[in-house]
C-alpha cells in the first residue's frame, strides 16, 4: 500500500485529466499515475511466486518483517513517551 500514490496526487491527476481531455482525461491520468506502481507490485508478486520457497529469500524476509516489527514497535514506544496523561 506504501508504494501507491497518495490521495492528493490522484486527486490533482483527475483533476487535470477532467480539466483538459474530460472524462477520458481523467481516466488516463489516473490509469497513468497508478500503472508504474501497479507494474512494480506485479513484478514482485511474480518473482516472489517464482523464488519464494528459496531458503535465503525466505530467510530475508524473515528479516524484513522482524524489522519491520521492531520499526513499528519503535515509533509506538517514541510515541508513548511523548504523551503526557494527566492524572484523571
């Protein structure tokens, strides 16, 4: 999901889809905007499919999602120290 576009930037590639070529602009801008990433997550699920029962690629994802664990277990900890509740 990290690799989409934001919703401002679909919002403004609509926008000016619409704004200059109609419905039809629109509709090209925002299938221009989400084709490169969507190509890219094709591409991953495909070698992924491939080479995922590999020993070493299992292993490195083992990594990522342990980092990945540890980076969201992080910004909650940084998160809970800034907070300041009050006695109530």
């Amino acid at each position: 999901g990290q690799v989409l576009p934001g919703p401002n930037a679909l919002n403004c590639a609509i926008a000016i889809g619409a704004r200059f070529h109609g419905a039809a602009g629109a509709a090209l801008a925002c299938l221009g905007l989400l084709a490169g990433p969507m190509a890219v997550l094709v591409a991953v699920a495909a070698a992924y499919d491939r080479y995922g029962q590999l020993p070493l690629v299992r292993a490195v994802l083992t990594g990522i999602a342990a980092a990945a664990a540890g980076m969201v277990l992080g910004t909650a900890v940084k998160m809970a120290v800034k907070l300041q509740p009050t006695p109530l």
